[in-house]
C-alpha cells in the first residue's frame, strides 16, 4: 500500500506529510533544549557574583566548530539542491562533505571532553608550601607510585581559578605531588560544577543530534540511495526532511556557542 | 526547504518533477545564496567574539551579553530564514512555529518568574 503524500502535498496543509512531521519533530526539540537553556539561565542567575566560571573554553576550538556546523548546513542544502536538479553526482559530493564535516565537529567535541577529563583540581593538606590547591592536566596518575604529576599550577584560592579570562599568562609547569599531601582531586568532568555539569549535558545532547544526523545521512547516502532510482523526489524529499533537522542541529549550536564559551 | 522561486536548469530525465510543488530550483543561485549564508555567519561569529572582548570597564557585562544574544539571534535568523527557507514558508508551517515560539516562551518565562518563588524558610546564597 503506498503511503499517501509521501510525495505530492496534502491539499489543505499545501506541505508533504513528512516535512510536517519533522517540523512537529522540531517543535519538540525546541522544548527539549529550551528546558535545558532555562536551567541554564535559572543557575546562572542564582549564582552568587564571582562565582560563575569564565575563560574554561577553548575558544579557539569553539569557533572552529561553529563554522565547521555552519558550512556543513551549506553542504547539506547543497544536496537537496543537487537533488532538485536532478545532479546525483554533486548530492553524493555534498553529502560526503557534510559527514565529514559532522565527523570533525565530534572529534573536535570529543578532543574538549578529553581536555576537561584529563584536567585536575587537586586540593592539598594544610601546610603545604607552594599553595592549597594545584591545577592542572594529568599527566602521571599510576597508583603503584606515591606521587601524581600534572601539568599545571599552584593555587591559593578557588576564586583564582574561576575567571581565568582576565588572567593574561599562566605559567604551567610540571608539578610533581607526593600523594601523602593530597586531600582530594577532582577532574573537570560535569561532577566538578554546575557550569560543568550544564556544558557536558548540553553538549553531549547536541552532540547525540549530530550523531542521529549523521546516521540519517549516511544512511541516505548509501544504502538508503535506492530509492533515488525508483522515486527520485519521494529521495528528494527525505534529503529535505534530514536537511531541516540538520539545520535545526547548526541553530541550536549557534546558542549554545556564546552561551558556554563567550558568556 | 520547499518555497523556491527561481527558474530551474534541469538537466535530468525528469523534467518536471521538481516542480511537484509549484517550483523550479537554479543550482548557480543556491551556490551564490549559501556563500551569502556563510559570510553572514562568519561576520556574526567575528561580532560575537569582538563583543565579548570589549572592555568590562567599558562595557556592563549585562550589555555585553544582550550584544552577543542580538547577534546570535540575527545569525539564527539568517540560518533559519535562508537555509531553511523560512522566509518563504507555508502557512501551517507558520503557524505551527508561532505555537512552538509560545510554548518557549512560556517555558524560559515561567523558570524567569519563579525564580525568586522559593518556599518559606529556604537558605539561599
């Protein structure tokens, strides 16, 4: 039996039914991600002044991604216009692009989760001489031996480790910490604070978007081309529908960008 | 992505199918619209962080981040009306966004309104 307007648009909506659907799909999303920015706002607000962290990004990689999303959205329109004109070659090319594209923004994301994983507060004993609190990233953590090393700094305070955007040079070296000065350690994972544990969720749920996208597409750019051959705007469409959602994948991007890197 | 209004350069076996729902699609047009697009963005981009670098002597952050809120909403703008083709939407799409646009900002309003709601006798900050 086949599925009625799949293909042509319904008459009283003047839409097929799929792009109804994932506009629905959206709608749903934007709730799903505006609960996630309320919190953010709520937290932040309630935060009492000084305590919000800043500068604990990479901007850097931040910016790369965000263009990295942004010509990957390109790529993708690029491929339902491919489609439109009946070029498949150029829809292979532009699809190719964009997993590429969606590849490099999850290793990018997956090369800042490591950064924070590997990145350590550890608070000394009371009476330690160089400071009470060493930061820094891992670098020898084997339990056989009776110190850590870390890559790093001394620290008297917390407070000096909340805004490191004002802090213009920090000199990091090599810090070597008998385990007997040790009081705890933590790493820069969402357990840290409540600005880690609202970067980690937000990003980790965009980055399930890019990977539930990137399937989509991979899927229509390989097995799933079949249909190309048989129904080529029935294909057209499909490209359409997965090339919204990916675009709704850049928006939300767009926000979560400023949000957790410049703000 | 559907409300495309310019003349179509087919080369395909199928002439006339993409224009199953009233349109014609020029590839050389889309190219030219997303290089557009992609300088739009990266000018935002650039504004977003030039703005968070402003001086905070000069600049309160609330009005900074109002500044990198404006551009972040005019970038999705661009996103959203251009790539997504919502500046030449159907209605039901329209009217499906005005409900979701609602619903959001109700949800951000109502966390902004409660947020000093607290029950009696709680410690805060």
């Amino acid at each position: 039996m086949e599925i009625p307007y799949a293909v042509h648009p319904r008459p009283d909506t003047g839409i097929y039914n799929a792009k109804v659907g994932i506009w629905l799909f959206l709608a749903s999303e934007v709730m799903l991600f505006g609960a996630l920015f309320s919190a953010y706002v709520l937290i932040r607000v309630g935060t009492p002044p000084g305590g919000w962290p800043h500068g604990w990004q990479n901007v850097t990689l931040g910016t790369l991604n965000t263009l990295v999303l942004a010509v990957s959205a390109i790529t993708t329109l690029m491929a339902w216009v491919a489609c439109k004109v009946r070029q498949f070659g150029k829809f292979k090319f532009f699809h190719a692009c964009t997993l590429l594209l969606a590849l490099t923004f999850l290793c990018i994301k997956g090369f800042e989760y490591d950064d924070h994983l590997t990145h350590y507060e550890i608070h000394l004993v009371a009476g330690s001489a160089a400071g009470s609190i060493a930061d820094g990233h891992m670098v020898d953590n084997d339990p056989q031996k009776d110190y850590v090393v870390i890559k790093g700094r001394y620290a008297n305070d917390e407070k000096e480790l909340i805004d490191l955007r004002s802090q213009k040079e920090v000199q990091e070296t090599e810090l070597k910490i008998p385990r007997s000065q040790i009081k705890d350690m933590q790493s820069y994972g969402p357990w840290h604070n409540d600005y880690l544990a609202l970067y980690f969720t937000m990003t980790a749920l965009h980055a399930l978007h890019i990977l539930g996208g990137s399937i989509v597409i991979g899927y229509l750019w390989g097995p799933g081309r079949k249909l190309w051959k048989v129904d080529p705007e029935h294909f057209t469409n499909r490209v359409e529908v997965s090339g919204l959602f990916w675009h709704f994948v850049d928006l939300v991007w767009i926000f979560l960008f400023p949000v957790l890197y410049l703000m | 992505m559907s409300e495309l209004k310019t003349a179509g350069q087919h080369n395909a076996p199928f002439v006339g199918e993409s224009e199953l729902q009233g349109h014609a699609v020029d590839f050389k047009s889309y190219l030219r619209r997303c290089v557009f697009v992609l300088i739009a963005v990266v000018g935002a981009v650039s504004l977003m962080l030039f703005a968070s670098y402003l001086p905070a002597e000069r600049f309160s952050w609330p009005a900074k981040v109002a500044m990198i809120l404006a551009i972040a909403c005019t970038n999705a703008f661009v996103v959203a009306g251009f790539l997504m083709h919502l500046i030449s939407e159907k209605k039901m799409i329209y009217t499906l966004l005005a409900f979701t646009t609602f619903f959001f900002a109700g949800l951000i309003g109502l966390t902004v309104w409660a947020m000093q709601d607290f029950p009696a006798g709680t410690v805060t900050h």
